[in-house]
C-alpha cells in the first residue's frame, strides 16, 4: 500500500519538476556558449559573429522559456510555441556557422594558428620554457 502511495505521489508532482533537469543543462550549455564566444571572440568574421550571436539569442530564449515555464508563469501551449521559436533561430544559426567554417578556415585552426603565430613572434618554441 506505501508503494502505490508513493507512486501516486510522484505521478502528480511530476508534471512540476519535469523542467529542471532541461533548465540546468539549457543554463549550463548557455553559459558554455558565452565563454566560448567572449574567448574566440576576436576569431571570428563578421558574418560569423552574428551567426554566433544569433545562436546565443536562441539558446537565451529556450533558457528562459524553461524558466518561465518552471515558475509556472506560462501554460504549455506559449512554452511550445517558443521553443519551436527557439529551435529554428538554434538551427537557423548553427547550419549557417558550418557553411562558414566550409567557406572559411575551422575555428580550431584557426586557434591553433594564433597560438603558434604568437610563440613565433615572441622566438620560442611551444613545449618549451
């Protein structure tokens, strides 16, 4: 009898924490973006940059959607119709970023460039003090 209890429990609460899971790894993948974008940041191409950007305002608004959600302050409906917002502008971005790194170089070579390009600059060799 205490387990059909307990299973009944966590049947009607679930519908509330149901969220949080998908709000820590939106937050978390959010806050990797942005650290990834402000240390590239002087890397990328102007197009690129705002591709970048625009996928940033993607991943902001699914974190948001989730939040909001998670408060209960919207119903499910306007939380469906703002990830789906959110999914295109994500997609929208992303295929564009892989069309300019086919077009330009990738921007880990692009990284590893500078990286060497500045041990060459100050004459020393990486690996080496």
């Amino acid at each position: 009898m205490k387990i059909r209890r307990v299973f009944i429990l966590g049947l009607n609460g679930i519908e509330k924490y149901i969220f949080l899971p998908s709000l820590l790894c939106s937050g978390y993948y959010l806050i990797y973006k942005i650290i990834k974008y402000n240390k590239n940041k002087f890397l990328y191409h102007i197009k690129e940059e705002n591709y970048m950007k625009i996928l940033l305002y993607g991943c902001s608004l699914t974190f948001v959607d989730l939040l909001l959600k998670n408060f209960n302050l919207i119903d499910i409906q306007l939380f469906s119709f703002f990830l789906l917002i959110s999914y295109i502008i994500f997609v929208y971005s992303d295929l564009n970023l892989q069309k300019m790194e086919i077009l330009y170089e990738s921007i880990e070579n692009r990284i590893l460039y500078t990286y060497v390009s500045s041990f060459q600059l100050n004459n020393k060799m990486p690996g080496k003090p």
